[in-house]
C-alpha cells in the first residue's frame, strides 16, 4: 500500500499527507534553507514554490524515510553532474531528514530532492537574468 501510494500523482500527495505531518516536514525544510543560507550564502527563503513542493514531498514521502525504503533514481548520476550546487543543498535536507527518522536518507532520495533545487536554481538564475535584461535596457534608454 505505502509503494503503492508513493506511485500515485502529485494531486494527491497532500491529501496523504497529514496537518502534524506536512507541519514536521516544514519544520525541517525550514531548518534545511536555513543551512543552506548560512553554509552557502545562497537564500531560497524568498522561493515560496521550492518550500511549497519541498515540504510537499518530503510529508509524502516520510514513512518511506522512516521504513528506509529506497527507490530507483535513473538521473541521480546526471544530476550530480548537472547541478552538484543543488546536491549539496539537497544532501543538508537529507541530513535533517536523517536526524529526524534516525535513517540516513539514500543517495537516491537525495537526488529526488535535488530535482526541486535545480529547479529553484533555475527560476532564480532566469530571475536574474531578466533583472540584467531591464537594467541594460533601462541604461541604453537614458545614453
């Protein structure tokens, strides 16, 4: 039942997912951005999508943590390469997962996770590149 309802879409993982237990897993994506902001000067407290999915998914996927259950995860060696930054923000909520469940989370967890980060890693840098676009468009206007 629990492999199971891990495979179903994403609509219905907050309906599997409990008030206590979405609170618990917002608590530790908290105390992961938290880390990452202090151990990588990177702030993702303004991505209200990342901790909106984050804690989505990490409250769907806990028992799972807690059961220590692993899962295939064909891009992990491809993620890593692609977005090791967003590995290694992923790997200090794995870490709070871990003191959590008392398990320590797979390298394939991980990377699932990872998948948010990179994403997150991508609205800020489009973000950012929008910003750059209008201030030389504002500069070639006032020359």
């Amino acid at each position: 039942s629990l492999v199971l309802s891990q495979c179903l879409p994403d609509g219905n993982e907050e309906s599997r997912s409990d008030p206590p237990t979405l609170a618990a897993a917002e608590r530790l994506v908290t105390s992961a951005l938290e880390q990452v902001r202090s151990n990588y000067h990177v702030d993702f407290f303004r991505d209200q999508t990342l901790i909106h999915e984050l804690t989505r998914h990490v409250a769907a996927n806990y028992d799972g943590y807690l059961l220590g259950l692993r899962a295939d995860n064909p891009l992990l060696s491809e993620l890593r390469r692609t977005y090791p930054s967003s590995y290694y923000y992923s790997q200090q909520l794995a870490a709070c997962i871990s003191q959590s469940t008392g398990r320590v989370l797979s390298p394939e967890a991980t990377g699932f996770i990872t998948l948010f980060f990179a994403a997150a890693q991508e609205r800020l840098n489009r973000e950012q590149s929008w910003r750059s676009c209008a201030k030389t468009a504002s500069v070639r206007r006032c020359c």
